[in-house]
C-alpha cells in the first residue's frame, strides 16, 4: 500500500488562496478524476473552497484499472475493518499535507465520500484527533461501528444520502450506519433518494451542498 497519496485539486472559484478545503473520496474501482468534476457545481456555492480527490493507495483488485481503500473480495466484516485500519494513516497523512498545504486546520475541513469512499470517511473521522467539519456520506455503510463509542474521539455532523434502488451497497446501510453513529454520540441526518441506483443525484448533491454549507 502507497504509505503518500495524491490526485486531482481544484482550486477556489474565486481564484484566491482556499478558505476551506473539501475532500472527496472515491468508490472502489474508480479513482480521484470521479469525483473531482464535483468542484463545478460545488464550487458556485464554496467560491472560497478548494477541491481536492486523492488516488486511493491499492490497485483495484478486480479489474485491470482503478483504485480501492481496501479490498472487497472478501466481504467478512474483520477483514473489511482491517482494510479500512489499514487505509486511515494514508488518508490522514493526505489530510494533514492538504492542511499544511493550504494554511487550514481541520474545522476548514469537510469529507465527502461515494461508496467505499464514505466507508473510509466514517472509519476516519471518529477515530481522528482534530475534528473535522463534517463528513458527507452518499451510497455508503459504517465498518467498525461496534468499536465507536469506545475509539471515537471527534464527533463531526454527519449526513447520508443513500438511493433506495441501490444495488450495490443496500438502502439499508444508510439506516444502520444512522442508528450505531446516534448510538455513539454523532449528530447525524439521513435522506432517502427514491427510485435512484448506486449514484448521486441533482437533489441529493443539493442537500449535500446545503449540508456543507451548514457545517465548513
């Protein structure tokens, strides 16, 4: 595994230094070019904001191109929070450049996650020390929920926007993720996209944005 990570940033729409800063996180078999064409509509709202969607740090390993936090082949629950443990100093070591970087602290900061990408953002954000602004979860599900109460040591809002046609990860993630994060302390908010598959939406992207602008 890359212990350094990388990819594609896009600055401030208002051409000055970032005030704040959001990243995103991608789903497995993709990379950070998915999600960075995000900064277009987002960045009409957050003229002072820039964009930053790290590569994730393994080879998807199942297909010949893409990247993964970790892999998926084997779905046991151990073995998918021992990928996520194994991902988070790499995303953390990511957050803290883009931190230094840009002059920011971590309030500055929001993650906005697709996927395997909200999985890593809601295993990340609890367990690090600085406390983010806020984690934004679209299509996602929580790993390592029986261990929060006891490793959380920040509490960001949280909002997951799930699609209930979703093939991919079930619709019923968005609720169980919801449950064990108020279980443990979290603020969080959930909204239900009927009819949409495993994707963002104009009306999801929307109230993410709503969210954002709430929390950064």
């Amino acid at each position: 595994m890359q212990s350094k990570i990388d990819g594609p940033y896009r600055g401030p729409a208002n051409g000055e230094k970032p005030e704040k800063l959001i990243i995103m996180l991608h789903g497995v078999g993709a990379d950070g070019d998915d999600l960075i064409d995000l900064a277009t509509p987002l960045g009409s709202v957050f003229p002072n904001t820039g964009f930053a969607s790290p590569h994730a740090p393994l080879p998807y390993d199942m297909a010949p191109m893409g990247r993964q936090w970790f892999s998926l082949m084997d779905r046991d629950p151990n073995k998918l929070l021992a990928g996520a443990q194994a991902a988070a100093p790499v995303l953390s070591a990511f957050i803290d450049d883009q931190k230094s970087a840009h002059g920011l602290n971590d309030s500055d900061i929001a993650l906005l996650g697709f996927s395997q990408g909200t999985m890593m953002s809601l295993y990340h954000a609890p367990r690090r020390a600085g406390q983010l602004a806020g984690v934004l979860g679209f299509s996602g599900a929580l790993i390592g929920g029986g261990s929060l109460e006891t490793e959380a040591v920040s509490k960001p809002p949280i909002l997951l926007i799930h699609g209930e046609a979703d093939p991919v990860v079930p619709f019923g993630a968005m609720g169980a993720a919801a449950q064990a994060l108020a279980n443990a302390g979290f603020t969080v908010d959930t909204l239900s996209r009927p009819g949409l598959g495993h994707g963002i939406d104009p009306q999801g992207l929307q109230a993410g944005a709503a969210f954002l602008k709430s929390v950064l």
